[in-house]
C-alpha cells in the first residue's frame, strides 16, 4: 500500500470553521466543524472517504507520494 500526503485548508468562518482539501475539493472534500479541530478531524475522514470512492472507480488520486 502506497501512503499519500494532502494538503488541508482550515480556516476560521462565520461562527466556525471551514476545511478544504484543494486537490480534492472538485470531488467534493469540503467540510466545517464548531472548532479548527473538529475541522481539521472532519476534513481528515472527508478526504479519506472521497480517496476510497477514487480507488473503487478505479480512477487516480492526485496526493503527493510519501
């Protein structure tokens, strides 16, 4: 098994906090949480599960090779 790194943006918004994975925010890892870690842990499991439905299809993942 190959292990991959992402980039995550979290950042503060209006009452909370808003996370993104860049690379694969057009498959939808997008997320928020109340607190940055309950973001940073939301966006974790996000990008996870959209890198699992990536691999069923088939289709490449785009993280950088660790």
């Amino acid at each position: 098994m190959r292990t991959c790194a992402y980039k995550v943006v979290v950042e503060p918004d209006e009452g909370g906090w808003h996370a993104f994975c860049p690379a694969l925010r057009a498959h939808g890892a997008v997320t928020q949480g109340a607190t940055e870690a309950e973001a940073y842990a939301a966006i974790n499991e996000v990008v996870q599960m959209v890198i699992d439905e990536l691999r069923a299809e088939g289709k490449p993942t785009s993280g950088r090779r660790r």
